[in-house]
C-alpha cells in the first residue's frame, strides 16, 4: 500500500513541479535561460526520476558528470536541480556563499523529526543550537565516555551466538542508537531507553514512506510514534529538571542554556533537537561500521596489521582485563585511516541538499532561485584527480593529507556534522573490541549494495561471528 502511495506521491509532485517550472521559465530573460548548466530536465512531468532510481543512484551522478561536466542541471522528485561536482564548487555552496543556499526537506520530513531542529534553520537560532550541541560532543566531553561506550560495545556483541548469521548492519545499528542514547542522557533509566527505542524504530521506518493520514501506513504509524516520543521526552526532560543537575550531556546543554536576553529554550525545542540528533547519528555511524567490517573482512593482509595493533593495546591493558584509555583511542594510526578511508570509499552522506534563496550565478551558470543544489560528495571522493585509483580499497592514502575541500564525509560549512569525533572514536571502539575477541565471514553475495536511505552492503551484510574463546 506504502509503494503504491509513493508513486502516486512522485508523480503528483512532479506533475505540479513542472507546471511552476514552466510558468516561470516563460518569464525568464533568454539570455538568463542560456545561462543554466548543461544537461537534461528529462520527460515532462516525471523529470529524471525514474532514470535515477531503476539504478544505482551514484551511476546515475557519474553518468551524468562524464557526459555534461561538473556542474550540470536535471530533475529528479520534482524538483530541477543543479549538481555540483566540484571541490571548488562544494565550497562556494556550503562555505563561502552558504547564506545564498538555505538547507531543505521535505515537510514531511520535519514533521516527524520536528521543525525545530537545527539543521532546518539558518542564522541566529542555528548558530546557537549548533554550539550547543557541539559543545555536549566536544573533545573534553566524549573523552569521558570511551569506558562506556566499550560496555555498550561488548554487551551488545555477548548475545551474538557464535557461528550463527547475524545482520551486522542491524547490530550496529543497536550499537550507535545505545551510544546515542549515552551522549544525549547520560545514564538513561532502562525503561525510557526501551520505550524511545519502540517508538522511534517505527519513526524511522515511516520516514521514507509516503507522506498521508491514513491509518494503518507506515507514515500515520511513524506521526503516532512521533508524538509518542514527545510525550517520554516530555517526562525526561521534566524529571531533570525537578533534579536540577548540572549535566554535561547534550540534555543538560540544552536545559542550562539562556539566550542574550536570558531566555531558555522550549521544551519542544529541546525534544526536536534530541530528536535529531538521535537521527543523525544511528544509521549513518551504522552503515560506516558495517562497511569497515566487509573492508577489512576483504583485506586479510590490511586486517592483521590491525589486529596487531589492537593486540597490542589489549596487551597492555592486562590482556583486556583494563578498560581502552582515552590516549589509547588517540594512537591508533592504522585504525584511524582505515576509518577515514571507509568514510571515503562508502561515502555515507552522498551529497548535501540545498536550495538557492536567490539567483545565483557560478562559473557563468545561472542556479535559478528556488532551484535544488547538490554539491556531490562521492563524485568528489571518487575522483581520481584527487583520489588516485579511487575504487581501491588503501588507508595509506591518508598519510598524507587529502587536498582542501576533497574530502567532506561529514560535510562541510556551518552545517557540517558537529558529532563527527564521536562518530569516529566509536567507530575506533567497536572495532577495537570486534578483532580482538572476533572472527567473522561474510555470507552470501559481498558486493551488492541496498540503499536505506543510505547506502550499505546487500541485506545489511549478514555474517557469522566466532568468539576467538572458542575457535
């Protein structure tokens, strides 16, 4: 029922995207028409868009880059588009002209994250919120929590039966939604851990569905687990305030927080911004994860100099029997370029969303106000102008720094991601645990990719895992 309403929803859109497209290209100038970027706004109605989605979505970008260039125009989920291929350009959009370029989603979107969040904003309140939320994942503050991310690393993996085939991608997702839940709260009763897990597997699942108030859809059930969420943050948020605890975490940044004019945030403020951040960090950090587990599983010379190095580090902690040490999650250089290189390679976040607030013109191209821009993350990751050979899996790439500009996992400007140091010391963490006490196969087919929205290895790479105890 959920597909059959997307396509409708596709269509319709579209349908409505053109029509205003049309209309306001007849008032365009004919020299500004001339100006727009090469390439092709496809069928009347539907644009591109079935182009993009009967094929991987990145053939589809690199596709278009060999025929027209690095800049280039096209129309996809009804809306017409300029793609941005370049370093150069990525820049111009996220940094030094990012205030002609506001970010945007679809309202359905924000419905079920909240409006409020940061990464719908721009100006004042985003500077604000984003400080904020930086601050709750600063350097001082995560160091802190490397001995119980490990706790939640190993607990998780203790259920794992060995030999048996797990979703490693649905593992990791456990993981980092766990992690979350640590850099938001602090140390969350276990019944609200359950409770904002119930509710918000069944946003996440609604988010990509098709956008109605009809019962019993994926998108309805998604609006009623949304307000659910809200009502248990609602009660988190009042019991920290009865307690009035100095918190460092991101809940207690956000309470403690007072305006120039001495004014608090909102509780629903505070709710939409947890939200998102929830968001933000579970599948991403997941997909990273999963990702490294195949690289590495596929590398067996690569996977024993990390193992080396891990060994090491258990050595020195009793055999283990320690708990890894902020300074040692700081000095793991084979670790951490295996990190920078999945990151480079997977290529998570495959692009930025932005829309032009006004007509811009870049490089003699006119990006039409209202138009959708697209700076191109992995056509940039996958270039081999910057990356050479670029399909090949090497970690030693990054001995060297990569150029300005060319490599932006996280993204870039004012809207880069501000938990990317935690994302990447849990990264460092679950790996550090899962080949020092693991050994794992792959099964089934190992180079097929799903996207969920984002992109992972075929059926979340299921794999069986052996405690080294009892290999």
């Amino acid at each position: 029922m959920d597909a059959i309403f997307t396509y409708v929803f596709i269509f319709l859109l579209t349908l409505v995207s053109f029509f205003i497209f049309m209309k306001r290209d007849k008032r365009e100038e004919p020299e500004k028409r001339a100006k727009l970027p090469p390439g092709s706004l496809g069928w009347p109605y539907i644009g591109e868009t079935l182009q993009l989605y009967s094929q991987d979505p990145n053939t589809f970008f690199f596709t278009k880059q060999k025929r027209y260039g690095e800049i280039f125009k096209t129309h996809i989920l009804g809306c017409p588009c300029v793609m941005l291929a370049s370093p150069e350009a990525a820049k111009f959009v996220l940094v030094t002209e990012a205030h002609l370029f506001k970010p945007t989603y679809p309202k359905s979107k924000e419905r079920l994250i909240g409006p409020l969040a940061l990464f719908f904003h721009q100006g004042d309140y985003h500077i604000r919120l984003r400080k904020l939320v930086q601050g709750s994942l600063s350097l001082d503050i995560i160091r802190n929590l490397v001995p119980h991310i490990e706790a939640i690393a190993v607990s998780g993996s203790d259920s794992w039966v060995s030999g048996q085939v797990i979703n490693t991608f649905h593992e990791m997702k456990k993981y980092s939604f766990q992690v979350g839940i640590l850099a938001t709260f602090g140390h969350l009763e276990a019944r609200y851990k359950q409770e904002l897990k119930n509710n918000y597997t069944i946003v996440e699942k609604g988010y990509n569905s098709f956008p109605t108030n009809i019962p019993g859809t994926s998108y309805k059930k998604a609006l009623l687990a949304r307000k659910r969420l809200r009502e248990i943050l609602g009660d988190i948020i009042s019991e920290r305030k009865e307690k009035r605890l100095l918190e460092k975490d991101l809940l207690g940044c956000l309470l403690n927080s007072k305006d120039k004019k001495g004014q608090v945030l909102t509780d629903d403020q505070i709710a939409d911004n947890i939200l998102g951040v929830l968001f933000a960090a579970q599948d991403t950090t997941a997909s990273v994860m999963t990702w490294i587990l195949k690289y590495l599983h596929d590398e067996p010379k690569l996977l024993e100099a990390v193992k080396a190095e891990h060994n090491a580090i258990r050595e020195s902690n009793e055999k283990g029997n320690q708990p890894l040490s902020w300074a040692q999650t700081r000095n793991m250089p084979i670790s951490s370029k295996v990190v920078l290189e999945s990151l480079r390679m997977a290529s998570i976040i495959s692009f930025a969303f932005r829309e032009a607030v006004v007509d811009v013109e870049y490089k003699g191209y006119l990006i039409p106000k209202g138009w959708k821009v697209m700076p191109l993350f992995r056509n940039i990751h996958h270039n081999p102008e910057f990356f050479a050979d670029p399909h090949k899996f090497d970690p030693s790439r990054f001995e060297v720094a990569p150029k300005p500009n060319t490599f932006m996992p996280f993204g870039s400007g004012v809207h880069a991601c501000p938990g990317n140091e935690l994302a990447k010391l849990e990264l460092l963490i679950m790996m550090h645990h899962l080949v020092t006490k693991f050994r794992w196969e792959v099964v089934g087919s190992q180079n097929e990719i799903q996207y969920s929205p984002f992109p992972v290895p075929l059926h979340g790479l299921p794999a069986k895992f052996w405690k080294k105890s009892t290999c």
